[in-house]
C-alpha cells in the first residue's frame, strides 16, 4: 500500500507549448496548484513550478503576455512509474534537487507527486506507528530574510531568487506585517496581471503570519500548516521570528526519521566531545564556572577518587545556585551534581535526541564498556540535525 499511486494527484493541469506566462499562472490560480504541465495531447515534456515563475521569470522582469512558459520551465519532467514506492520516489526528488514527480502507467502520464504529498505521507505514516519527539528548533532554516512593504513586487522575487528562499517577511516601519511567497508571486501578482516593477508588496495582499514556538514538535507544526492550509510556517522565540519551517523541511525530516536504518555514519562516537573536562567533587562552584569560562565548555564531569561520580552544568549552576540563591564560593560541586545520563557510543544521534527528551537532559555521557568516553551536547546535536537536513543535497526551497 506504499506504492505511489496512492498518493499522487490524478488530475493532470496542463498548457500547451505556446501559452504565455499569463494563460499558465491563471491556471494555476484557477485550480489552486503549484505546478502545471506543458505539453498537449498527454504529450507533457515539461513543468512550471511557481518556483520557476519566480526565479527564471520575475526576478528578470520579464513580460508575462510575451514570454512562452516552456521557455522558464527550468527541467524536464522526471518521471517514475506509479508501481514504485514513495520512499524510492523520495530519493528521486533529493537527487535530483525537485519538488515534483511526473508519475506514469504503461509509459503513460497519470499523475504528479508533489513535496507536499511526501509530507503528508510521511507525517500519517510515522505518527501512526510512534511517538514523535523531534523539536521545531533543531530543523527550521534561520534566520529569515524579510523585506520593506514599500519595496516592489520585483525586488522581492530578486531577492527570493538570490537566497533562493520560498518566502520573505514583510515589514512594515520594522514590524511584520506578514508573509511573501512564490505562491502569492503565482496567483496575486502574475495572474491577476500586475507589473512586477511598480508593484508595491504593501497594496498585494499579504498572507497572515502564522507562527509556532520554537520548542514545541514538528508534529504539531505540521498539524498546524495543514490546518491552515500553507506552506510556510514562522517559528518564534518569546516574540521574536527566528526561523522558517517549509513543507519540504517536513518531507526531508520524516524521510529520514522513517526510512533510516542506523549506520556508522550517524553513530554517537563520530560527534561526541572526547577530551572529558572533569573536576574534583570538592571543587567549588565558583572555581568549575571559571574551568568551563576558560575551556568554553558547558559541563564538567564530577570525580571522587578519579572515578566519575557525577556531571555539572551551565543549567545546574544557573538553576540551583542563583534560583536558590547559594553561595558560590562557598557550595561545592558536589552538592549540585546530578547522576549523568548516558548512552552508548554505537547508538544513533537519533537516539540521543529521544534520550534527551525523556530525561530531559542537554548533555548525555557517552559509554564505552560500561566507561565514559565522551559527551554528546544539545549542540552537538543541533549541528548534525543541520547538517543532514539542511545540506546541498536537500530539496530546494
């Protein structure tokens, strides 16, 4: 039941090779998509995405009565047939950096799977078979480009086009007034025929921001984007926009989550700290905040007789020193250590973050043969979390 046609969009938008720009973003306004084939008699060679109509289009302001939609189509279509399965349709769209699948029967055109139906798979699929922990803050992109509501339409599709980014924070006299995207280019702007170049964002109609907090679950941001039906979702920090979480970031993220079979690669010991900062149990905490200052660490394994006993850290001292309004020259280390949680080197980075979760940790001890090796911080996980998501090879905004 994993197979793709399942999942796709039977019905096929097209136009034909000689429709303009106009004729193609109307259509797509009509039908409320974000793609259109082009091509006529089931002859389709090529796709607009409003990502083309943004990059290869707008940004060079060029004319939409004049200029033929097959001439920004950016690739031809790649195609897989509908018997295959959606993880293996996944890795065809990462390859090759697309957010969309031509699907065919017998060489025959039926369908086009789109990112947005990855995530939707992926999300009912995993929360269906396990709990989802992941939070929004190790996967959104940051920070986030916004631009001036007095600014034209033009200048936001070439700055869109440059960082090539899906959408722009619109300001106005330095608050947001809300959000830009390709879609808003596709069906506000190209097809209701306004010129690109006189066009203030300000008299466009701008999409109502809509934001979630930082520490709450990709779950429940997805829950939230499909609830109000977008594709961008701004993630906040106390009151301040700090990231951007896309529907591509949600197929990306339960790709990974779903399909990934633990390997070396993603093993604790490739990213934990090796060189251990440890410190007596009768030091003061006065003089292990200084260790950590000077080492720029944020922890410190506890030791009693060059056993360690115990772990400190930067959230201890700020919780239990000045929450409690102890002396900290004179309390030692000691009578603020806790039990270090720990995990060992072969399990995954995955497991690390469900680790942390459970005990609600941002350092875990990494074991060896029941003998600590290393530490694993919430940074370190913060930086493989970007590095695999957020990579080259990822599927483009």
């Amino acid at each position: 039941m994993d197979e793709i046609r399942y999942f796709m969009e039977e019905s096929l938008v097209s136009v034909d090779f000689k429709s303009s720009v106009k004729e193609a973003a109307q259509k797509m306004r009509q039908h409320s998509i974000s793609s259109i084939l082009i091509g006529e008699n089931e002859n389709y060679t090529k796709l607009l995405t409003d990502t083309d109509l943004v990059r290869n289009f707008a940004a060079k302001d060029l004319s939409p009565d004049q200029t033929p939609a097959s001439l920004i189509a950016n690739n031809p279509i790649v195609k897989l047939d509908a018997s295959r399965q959606m993880e293996e349709a996944y890795e065809h769209m990462r390859k090759n950096n697309i957010r969309h699948l031509g699907i065919t029967d017998n060489d025959k055109m039926v369908g086009i799977l789109s990112i947005k139906d990855f995530a939707n798979y992926y999300h009912n699929k995993f929360c269906q078979e396990t709990g989802e922990k992941g939070e929004i803050q190790y996967f959104m992109k940051g920070p986030v480009l916004g631009i001036d509501a007095g600014s034209t339409v033009l200048d936001a599709a070439k700055k869109m086009s440059q960082h090539k980014v899906g959408c722009l924070l619109v300001l106005e006299a330095g608050k947001i007034k809300g959000l830009f995207s390709e879609s808003a280019l596709t069906m506000d702007v190209i097809a209701a025929r306004r010129p690109l170049s006189t066009t203030i964002l300000s008299t466009v109609l701008i999409r109502q921001l809509i934001t979630m907090d930082c520490n709450q679950t990709m779950s429940d941001a997805y829950q939230k984007m499909r609830e109000n039906n977008i594709r961008h979702l701004s993630i906040s920090r106390g009151n301040k926009i700090v990231g951007m979480l896309s529907i591509k970031d949600f197929a990306n993220y339960y790709s990974f989550k779903f399909c990934q079979y633990t390997n070396k690669e993603d093993q604790v010991s490739n990213y934990m700290q090796e060189n251990l900062g440890t410190i007596p149990d009768s030091t003061s905490v006065q003089k292990a905040a200084q260790n950590m200052k000077e080492n720029k660490i944020g922890s410190l394994l506890v030791t009693h007789n060059d056993e360690i006993v115990g772990i400190v850290t930067e959230e201890i001292f700020t919780r239990k020193v000045l929450g409690d309004n102890l002396n900290p020259q004179t309390t030692l280390v000691s009578e603020l250590m806790e039990k270090p949680t720990t995990i060992k080197t072969d399990q995954s980075m995955d497991s690390a973050l469900t680790c942390m979760h459970e005990n609600d940790s941002r350092y875990l001890a990494v074991t060896e043969v029941n003998k600590i090796k290393g530490i694993i911080s919430l940074k370190d996980l913060t930086v493989y979390y970007k590095n695999k998501f957020l990579t080259a090879q990822d599927i483009d905004e």
